[in-house]
C-alpha cells in the first residue's frame, strides 16, 4: 500500500475571504487521490467541515496587524516556529501549499530550507513591490497566480534583481477559479426580482456604493435585497459599516445557507472596483442570476458584454448602480435571458477543469537531497 502524501497548508488569514474558498474548491478535487491534509490556520471556523487535520494558530495581540517592518518578520518568524512544533506531531511533510500570496505565506519560506519539501504557491491578487515578495517567488517550486496579478508579481521579481520576464519561468502559471460539482450554485428563482450582494466588509468591496444606490431610490421603488457579509478581522484596512437600518434590505453576516439566499434572488450585484477574479460573480453566474458589474477594466469586465450577458454601470457611481437596478427589476424576462446566458459561461468554470494542473503539482513527489542521501545509506 503506498504512503500518503502529506500536504500542509498555512492559512494566517483570520476571516473566510475568496482566497480560502479557492483553497477548498482545490482540496475538494483531491478526496478521491492518495493525500492526507494538515491546516495551521488563524480561522480554525472555516474548517470545521473539513476532513484534514486542523491547528488552530496562535497570534500575539501586538503582532496581529504587523505589515512591514521587524514586526512583520517577528510576526512571520512566529508563525514559522507553530510550523515547526506541528511538524514534531504531524511528520514529514511532503508539499506545502502557501494558499494567499508570498507576503502572507512567509513563514512557509522561512521552514522550507530546513525540511526539504515541495512549495507550492497560489496567489489571488496584486502583490506588493518588495524584495522579499521577489525572493519567495523565485523560492517556490511552483507559483499559480490569477492574470490580474502577473504585473505585480514582475514588478517584485525586478525589485529583488530578478528578470521581470515572467514567461521565462518555467514554474509559474496562471489558474482561474473553478467550482466543484458538490458546491454547484443552486438554480436562482424568476419569479419576481430580488437583489443580492455577498463580500465582505473591506471599504474596496464597495457596499456603502450600493447601500447609497438604493437610499436613492424610493421605498415603493426598492427591490427587496439580501446582503451577506463577513466582517474581517485582524485587519488594517478601512471597513463599511453593517448592519444599517434600511427598508426592504435583509443583512446576514457569514450565513450558513447561503446557498439558499442566494437561489431566493436572482440580480447580483458586484460593486468591488477592480477585483482580481470575483469567485462570488462566479457563484452567481452559475446559480443563472442577473450579473451587474461596474464597467472597470477587471477580470469579468474583460469576459461578459453589458446588453447581451450582464449589466454594467459606471465605477463608484452610485446614481449608475440606481438606474442598472431599475433596469434589471422592471425586466424579468431579461433578467433571465441574462442568467441563463452566463450560467452556461460558467459551465467552463469547473474544478476538475480549472485546478487540474494545481492538484498534479500538489500529488507529485519531490525528493529533496537529503532524502536522496538517507536512500543511499539504507
């Protein structure tokens, strides 16, 4: 019978982010393959249904927010000796999957010299132009990055005196996000319009745009809308306000069904500015719902045509946002002319398809040197 392969996975962001669901959408396309998983994660919640081996990872209220400097680094060498305990327990540890980006996924870079094994990074968004960003990449064995972010990623590889020519790197690909067929959106409802949003609470998410988008409409006017919201935490960044006593607005924050709130509506709206992928926008294309997006050059700007497959609106313009509501709620035919149309675009959308080259690099063996010289010996 042969060994499992040992998978570790770091996950220091403490709130369930798109990052993360991305990280489960991989780890469900290896159930069935010969892998045991092991979680060191500041979330321990976002796990609680899964069937890996799950440590929870400690944190000094000093260091919690440490971004730059010598306690970003205490901050990671911290995190790097919770590694290196885990290890003691857990054993040899086959690949490391760093799951967000290498500024986040630090400490796995600091351990990797020392056990030898396979670094695998997935990165989901814009990097920062930092030498030790640089470093990392050119560390890892391979580096899975969204399109939106392969400018970035040269600008910290020139940053570290590397060659910014990113296609000359055999070990870096791009991926797109994909949706397992066990967490398939469920079909949205066309009975009547309904709006929904899902993010979370970061101001760049843009709900304070859509909450003064439908201030701005009457009453009588408002469609019923359903937001569903996570509030992050241990977090520098500005953050919208929720929940605010609005007629005909509906908050949940961090629901477990969301899946059923979501098949209740059938108008999504969008109002990130920018957003690397949008794994959300891909949920509800796949549940058939009504896409509006804001018209701003990212990833689903480039890949839907407003008029024919969704609704765009002018960026940050919350009298825009007003009238692609009005549009889509007096229109329900459109509405599900839209739906259907991006529900099969989402189709070229699935996990089997979309993760593929991700989980063949994390199910392939690495022998390290000092595996070699152990062999030799024996």
């Amino acid at each position: 019978m042969s060994k499992l392969n040992h998978i570790l996975i770091l996950d220091p962001i403490a709130f369930a982010g798109g990052s993360k669901v991305s990280t489960k959408h991989v780890l469900s396309q290896l159930k069935s393959k010969e892998a045991r998983v092991t979680i060191l994660t500041a979330d321990p919640k976002s796990w609680k249904q899964s069937q890996a081996y799950v440590q929870p990872l400690c944190m000094p209220e000093k260091l919690e927010k440490a971004e730059q400097g010598l306690s970003y680094f205490a901050r990671h060498l911290f995190i790097a000796l919770q590694l290196l305990w885990l290890r003691l327990f857990v054993g040899k540890i086959d690949t490391a999957l760093a799951a967000s980006g290498p500024g986040v996924d630090l400490a796995l870079y600091l351990i990797k010299p020392l056990f030898g094994f396979k670094l695998i990074q997935m990165i989901h968004g814009p990097v920062a132009r930092s030498r030790t960003i640089g470093r990392c990449l050119k560390t890892a064995d391979n580096v899975f990055y969204l399109s939106s972010a392969q400018h970035s990623l040269e600008h910290a590889l020139e940053a570290a005196g590397y060659s910014s020519d990113i296609c000359s790197y055999t070990n870096f690909q791009t991926f797109k996000n994909g949706l397992p067929k066990n967490s398939w959106p469920s079909p949205c409802q066309y009975d009547y319009s309904v709006v929904f949003w899902a993010a979370s609470l970061l101001k760049w998410k843009g709900l304070d745009v859509l909450l003064r988008a439908i201030r701005g409409m009457r009453p009588s006017m408002r469609p019923e809308t359903h937001i569903c919201y996570i509030k992050p935490q241990q977090n520098n960044l500005p953050v919208s306000e929720a929940p605010q006593p609005i007629n005909k607005v509906f908050w949940h924050h961090a629901p477990e069904n969301l899946d059923h709130i979501r098949a209740s509506a059938n108008v999504f709206i969008s109002t990130s500015t920018k957003e690397p992928f949008g794994l959300s926008i891909l949920e509800a294309m796949a549940a058939g719902m009504c896409i509006i997006i804001p018209s701003d050059g990212a990833f689903w700007d480039q890949q839907l045509t407003d008029g024919v497959n969704c609704i765009k609106y002018t960026p940050d313009d919350e009298n825009a946002l007003t009238k692609a509501i009005v549009k889509a709620q007096s229109d329900m035919t459109m509405v599900k002319s839209m739906g259907k149309s991006v529900a099969s675009i989402a189709q070229s959308y699935r996990a089997e398809i979309c993760f593929s080259a991700i989980c063949s690099a994390l199910m392939s063996e690495q022998t390290s040197v000092l595996d070699n010289i152990s062999g030799e010996r024996a």
